[in-house]
C-alpha cells in the first residue's frame, strides 16, 4: 500500500520552488526518504529529501545559493579571527610582558655591572642564554650582553 505523501507540489522552500514528487530514496538503514523534484530560482532542477525541505535544511539547487558563500565566509572569518588573536598576542600584552621581562633582566644586569654582582651577572647570563629568554625575544643575547657591559 502507498505510503500517503504530504503533497508539497508548488511550495516554496527558500529558492525551491517544488514542482513533483520524486522517487523515493532508499536510505542505508532500508528506510525511504521520499524526495521531490524542486525548481531553484536560478533555473536548475534538483530533487531533494523531504525532510531536507521541511527543515529548511536544502534552500536551493546548491550551486546558486548566496547562503553557501556566506557558510564558507563564516567559516573564513572564524579562522582569521583566531590567526587574528595569535598575531595579536606578539605585539599586544604578550610582547609587553616579555619586552619587560627582557628590560627588568637587563636593568639587573646594568646594576650587577656596576655593583660588581658576579653572582647576579652569572644567573642573568644564564637566563639571557636560556630558551625561556629565546621564548620571549629574539634579541641576541651575547649583543645584549656586550651592549650592556658597553654603557656600563
Ligand atoms: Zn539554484
């Protein structure tokens, strides 16, 4: 017995306009999807699932659908909003705190080199040669270092 169809003959389904219904479409699962042949604005034909149109789920043929570029943009502009943050963190707080970590390491060292520190000149050295100083600036520390011992 047919199964009875909701019949969507000359709906309007965003840029869908139904015209028949198609054959069925027989799902993985065994089920059927019934499906329709819709004409888009844009002057395709395509058949799509009913539940796609009902749910709103299938506006258009899909290569007309000024809502596709606009998912695609979305998706872009998600992606350079965090490319956006990641490069903004270098030159924002980020670059801040380190340019004042490397400043406030360097001025220790400025005031070693006068006080003759050569405990605190030691551990500054091996600070200015570690990878968590590399990690915030890429300031050679041996110039660093002789441009210090130069002012002092
Ligand atoms: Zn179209």
């Amino acid at each position: 017995m047919p199964r009875k169809r909701l019949d969507l003959t000359g709906k309007r389904f965003g840029r869908l306009t139904v015209l028949a219904p198609a054959e069925d479409k027989r799902l993985p699962s065994g089920e059927t999807s019934s499906q329709w042949r819709c004409r888009c604005d844009c002057g395709r034909e395509t058949v799509v699932a009913r539940r796609n149109l009902r749910f709103g789920a299938t506006t258009s043929c899909g290569r007309c659908d000024p809502r596709r570029p606009m998912n695609a943009r979305r998706r872009d502009e998600a992606v350079s909003e965090s490319a956006q943050r990641v490069h903004e963190l270098p030159s924002n707080p980020f670059a801040d705190l380190a340019n004042a970590i490397v400043a406030c390491a360097a001025d220790d060292y400025r005031t070693a080199l006068k006080e003759g520190d050569r405990r605190s000149l030691a551990s500054l050295e091996r600070f200015f040669h570690s990878r968590w100083y590399a990690l915030l600036t890429s300031l050679d520390p041996d110039r660093l270092i002789s441009r210090l011992k130069a002012e002092a």
